[in-house]
DNA sequence: GTTGAGCGT
C-alpha cells in the first residue's frame, strides 16, 4: 500500500518516517521527496507497507499527528499517472 | 541557511 505523508519537517529523514510506520506495522520502503538539485526537503514523503490493513491504520493512527515537532498528514497515495 | 500546500529522482 503506497502511503503519502505531508507537511514533514525539512529536517525529517526517511529513517525517522520508517520508524513512525514501523510502530504501527511492517514498512517495506519509505521515501522522503526532495529537490533533485538541492536536496532539501519538499515537506511530504512516501511510504510503502506490504499490509494494507497495517497502512490504514498507519494513515488514521500517525494521520494529524506530531513528526520532529511538525503536525503531518498522512493520505493514500495516488498513481504518479 | 527561507517556506508550509501538496502526490515521487
């Protein structure tokens, strides 16, 4: 299940993302969206759980919740389409 | 050396 996670701090790293989810069920990959030429954060990243039951508990559990201080949301991905 | 809605190099 492809989860998408907003409003992250610039200095949230995809380890601290993972370790949010990985509380809440099995993480395969996460995956902080950054500037491809400065490499900062854009403030939403990606999260990818093997369980979907676990991810959408995940998204209504770490959904409005506080990450490094910063309140993030936490939705369903859509297809890059 | 910033900012704060939004869907990926």
């Amino acid at each position: 299940m492809n989860i998408f996670v907003a409003k992250l701090n610039y200095a949230t790293s995809e380890d601290a993302l993972r370790q949010a989810f990985e509380e809440f069920g099995t993480v395969d990959s996460a995956k902080v969206i950054m500037d491809r030429d400065t490499q900062r954060s854009k403030g939403f990243g990606f999260v990818e759980m093997p369980n979907d039951d676990e991810g959408n508990q995940a998204i209504s559990s770490l959904n409005d919740t506080e990450l490094d201080g910063r309140t993030i949301v936490v939705k369903k991905a859509n297809p890059r389409g």
